[in-house]
C-alpha cells in the first residue's frame, strides 16, 4: 500500500480584543475584522456536506454535542483558496490545503498578515479611541482555550483504532518543539512557573468527538472534505499556534511523516503506548527542562526525548523503504528528517540552542533576559504581560516580530513568498482552482466549500461544481482550462461534466 | 529570494554535514542570549502600559 498524499491545513483562532469601547463585544470585534478586510462581495459557504457530528470510530455520537454550525456569522472565501470567519467569539483563518510542510508555513504566515491588515482595516470603521487587536495564541491565562487545528489527507481504509495507537504517545511528545510556551498554569492543573504547551492544561480525554469540551488527544471528527470512501481528514486539535516558521514546519512535516508511516503498516516495530497519555501531557508540558519521565505500557519509564528519537529512527527506516514522495516529495521530506533530527540533538545537549526556532524556547529567553534585568518573581504580571504580547499580531507591537527584526528568529521562507501567498492560492491543489475562480468571477461565485463551487453562469439552474479530489484542481490541472474561457459559462462547459473539476 | 534568506534555508547547510548541524543551532542560541540585553530597552518601550491591568483585563471566550 502507498500512503495517500498528505494534503493539509491549518486553521487558527485568533484571540481577540476590543479596546476602548464600554461594551467589548468579541462576535462584533471578528465580523469588523473580516468584514474590513473582503473588499469585494462576500462569498457565502455551502454548508450542504458539513457534517461535524460525524465520528470516525463508526458509531454515532452518544450524548457528545457536535459543533455548532454558525450559518448566520461572517463567512468569506478569499481568493488565495482559504476560508476567514467568525468562529463562536473568535476570528479564524483556515489556510487553503497545501501539500507540503514549507508550503502551509507560507499560507499560515500569509493569515498572520491578513489579520495584520484586517485590524488596520476595521480601524476605519471603529469610532476614535477604538482598536481591535488580535493574538496568535491558544489561552487567556484564565482556562479559556481556543485552537490551532491541523488537518491531513488520510486513506480511509486504514482503521481508525490503528492510527489512535501510536497518534496518542506522538501528541504527548512533539510538544516538546511545536509547544509555544506559556506562563502558570490553568484548568486545575498544577502550579508552574513556565510550560512548554499553550494547550496541554486543557486536554481531559484520551479519544473523542468534543473540541470545547472534554477535549481529547485525538479528536474523532469524520468529516472528509473529500470523497468519504477513500478518504479521512485528521483533524488534530492538541497543537499550539506558532508564530516560529521551524516550530510550523517541523508540526506539519513530522505529523505527515508519521501518517504516511502508518499508512504504509508494519513499521511500527515497537509499542510506544504511553500509561495515562492525558496526565503524561502535563507532565511533559510542565518540565521544560525535559528531564520528567513517563511510564510506557510495555513497562519501563522514558523521556518524551527519548520517545521522540524513537519515533525519528522509525521515520527514517520508513523513509528509506518506501520513500516520502506522499509527504511533500521526497527533497522536503528529507529536509524535515534533517531539521528534526538538529532539533532532538539540540534538545538534548540544552533546549537554549533551539531559540529563534521553537516559540517555548524563543519566549523562555525573552522572559529569562527580564526575569534577571528586573528580578521578577515569575507570578508578576509583567511576565504574562510579555508572553501575551509575544503574540500580538500587530507588527509593530508583537515581540515575536521584534526578535524577527532583531535578526534572532530564523525565517524558512520569504516575505516576498508570504505576501504573495495571502492574494494567490498554492498551485498544488485544488485551492489553486477554488480560489482562481474567485480571483475572476467573484461575482458568479454564489457559494463555496472546500469541496464544491456553486456559480451562477447566468442561466437557471445554478451548477454546483463538486472537486470530491484534493489534489486534483491544481495548476498543473487546470490552468490550460483557465487560459482557454472566459467566462464561468465557459468553464462549467468545458468541465466535461461538471461532477468534478478535472 | 534574497541572498541573506537562501542562507537561512535549513537544506543545503545540514546536508554539508553532522558539524554544521550541530554549530548553527548552539551558535543561534547563545548569540540570541548575549544580544537580548540591548533588544529589552527597545521592548520596553513597546509593552503595554499597567501590566497587571492589561492582563487581567484579557479575557477571551473559549473557541472551537
């Protein structure tokens, strides 16, 4: 068997204020955001094959409430291929599917940059002495959560229960470099200075369908996007939102490794099952100097490190025998294995040689230079102060912005790229044909989805464009396509029938 | 794509070898560390003022 190509997204919600005003109201503050920054007229979104309820494991749900679905909020489509929205009280940015790590770093960094110019957008529609500001972060500091979703392409034929086996030690241990740190603790969990984790105070279950709450390691939504008989998408709701380019590629690129790996079968040659995966969470969030060990169900206690290495040998043996044309071609795969493999030796001689690359290591130091400047206690509040303003996505106000500035982050891609990326969709999927639809015929586009097009050509009925194919709709598809009409009753007729976007 | 960006491209430097990975990290590192101290009086004058209040005053809805 060949693993499926590891399409994948990332979806942020944005923490979000709304200062100066008597009566802050968050939903107002997002529909500002959005609402300032589409220009043109909004997209609504077909919602016909949104199924959150749905679960993985193949029964119903029992007592477990889906999602809601907020058909009557903000909603736009934008014409590089994502999805910007209201989301309960929050903005949220899904970048468009890419189909590598470096790709979706580029796409993740271009939504940092549209919530940049949406708040100097809404300040025009705001009355003097009203700003909105946002932050890419995952908590108040006070036990409210909101997330930083990934999502993978994965072959519907593997069985779920397979995936969960190994997924549950690989969440509680790839913190250790996709963590973006945090001061204290929350939601009961115990006192600490400094974690490495946004999230892991708020994960509660092993395996299920919530994300609000009771959050599971691994989240069982079934809802593909995708033609559902060959298809998953992975929906991963323990990450932390990073601002550092490495921390995003690293997240995105090991995971899609690891799930082609387990895709392929017969790798695994080990049993890496954690005992007690939601304490061992904590655990391993809760020491940043990597030393807290945790307790395997073959017996035995090991380090996260030590899990992680495990998990890296098994990754290269993978690579070597099956290739990692799936993950993004077989040159970025090895990048990844390179860069991961810096990253765990870095770790291992001393975390300080990973700033500039991991967001909990980045923040730690910063606030280390203030904690030994001023000696703070580290309850004061000037620490939370700068963790949170860490994250602020104001340019000249984020401190992770001013480190980039200062030359001590690392950047993987260009700002050029970036900038591109937040008008123009990735060429490698289907967001190429989605989000150039948009770019000609805003207008004509009645509804989208991340798996249709509805467009009004003019005539009754409207035609529905379903693209069931992730990685089909690329550049490579249907460029040709878009050179040879002009109008979008053009196009639905030269799709030799309009099932599917060739 | 600038020159100074190709550089930072992680690819072609790990690939010269186990002593290069294991230098630019370490090197990145304890520069950051030694450099940080000019960078705090610049961030000062960033932060937001009244920092307890500023924090107690960020409270957002849980999400999802």
């Amino acid at each position: 068997m060949v693993a499926v190509p590891k399409i994948a997204g990332i979806e942020t919600e944005y923490g979000v204020s709304l200062r100066g005003a008597a009566d802050p109201n968050p939903v107002l503050a997002s529909s500002l955001l959005i609402n300032g920054f589409v220009e043109q007229r909004r997209i609504g979104w077909d919602f016909e094959d949104e199924s959150p309820g749905r679960d993985a494991r193949g029964y119903a749900r029992d007592g477990a409430q889906p999602p809601e679905v907020e058909t009557h909020l903000v909603n736009a489509v934008l014409t590089n291929g994502a999805r910007y929205y209201v989301d309960h009280a929050h903005p949220e940015y899904s970048t468009p599917e890419c189909s590598d790590a470096l790709e979706l770093v580029v796409a993740d960094k271009a939504g940092e940059r549209i919530l940049a110019r949406s708040m100097q957008a809404a300040r025009r529609l705001l009355p003097e002495g009203q700003e909105i500001v946002v932050y890419k972060n995952n908590s108040d500091g006070k036990g409210n959560s909101y997330g930083c979703h990934e999502n993978y392409l994965v072959d519907r034929s593997v069985p779920f229960a397979a995936l969960v086996r190994t997924l549950l030690p690989w969440f509680v241990t790839r913190q250790i470099f996709c963590g973006a740190g945090k001061v204290g603790s929350e939601n009961g969990a115990g006192p600490v200075d400094y974690q490495i984790s946004q999230r892991a105070d708020f994960f509660e279950e092993e395996v299920g369908l919530e994300t609000t709450l009771k959050r599971p390691i691994v989240n069982t939504r079934d809802e593909p996007h995708a033609d559902p008989q060959k298809y998953r998408r992975l929906h991963v709701i323990v990450g932390d939102a990073n601002l550092c380019e490495v921390a995003t590629f690293l997240k995105v690129g090991t995971t899609a490794i690891v799930l082609a790996m387990l895709e392929d079968g017969g790798f695994v040659d080990k049993d890496l099952s954690i005992t007690g995966p939601v304490a061992a969470m904590r655990a391993v969030s809760h020491d940043p100097s990597l030393r807290a060990t945790v307790e395997l169900v073959d017996g035995g206690r090991c380090t996260a490190l030590e899990l992680q290495w495990e998990f890296l040998r098994l990754a290269r043996k993978y690579a070597d025998e099956s290739g990692l044309e799936g993950c993004g071609g077989e040159l970025l795969g090895r990048q990844v294995l390179e860069r991961w493999e810096a990253v765990l030796g870095g770790l291992e001689r001393d975390p300080v040689h990973l700033a500039g690359q991991l967001d909990w290591v980045t923040k730690r130091q910063l606030l280390d230079a203030y904690v030994s400047r001023d000696d703070l206690a580290w309850d004061d509040p000037k620490l939370s102060l700068l963790d949170l303003q860490y994250h602020d996505v104001r340019p000249d106000r984020s401190l992770y912005e001013r480190l980039v500035r200062a030359g001590k982050v690392e950047r993987m891609v260009t700002e050029a790229e970036v900038l591109r990326a937040v008008a123009e969709p990735p060429a490698t999927t289907r967001a190429y044909f989605r989000g150039t639809c948009l770019a000609r015929w805003a207008d004509a586009v009645v509804a989208a989805n991340w798996d249709s097009l509805i467009l009004d050509v003019g005539s009754d009925p409207l035609r529905r464009i379903p693209m069931m194919e992730p990685t089909r709709g690329s550049k490579g598809h249907v460029e040709h396509l878009f050179e040879d009409v002009t109008t979008p009753g053009q196009l639905v007729d030269r799709l030799s029938a309009p099932q599917e976007v060739e | 794509m600038a020159e100074r960006e190709r550089k930072q491209k992680p690819a072609p430097r790990e690939r010269e070898g186990e002593a290069a990975e294991v230098a630019a990290p370490a090197k990145a590192g304890e520069a950051l560390k030694e450099d940080l101290d000019d960078l705090l009086d610049e961030i000062d004058s960033v932060l937001e003022e009244n920092a307890e209040e500023f924090v107690r005053s960020y409270v957002q809805k849980g999400g999802e």
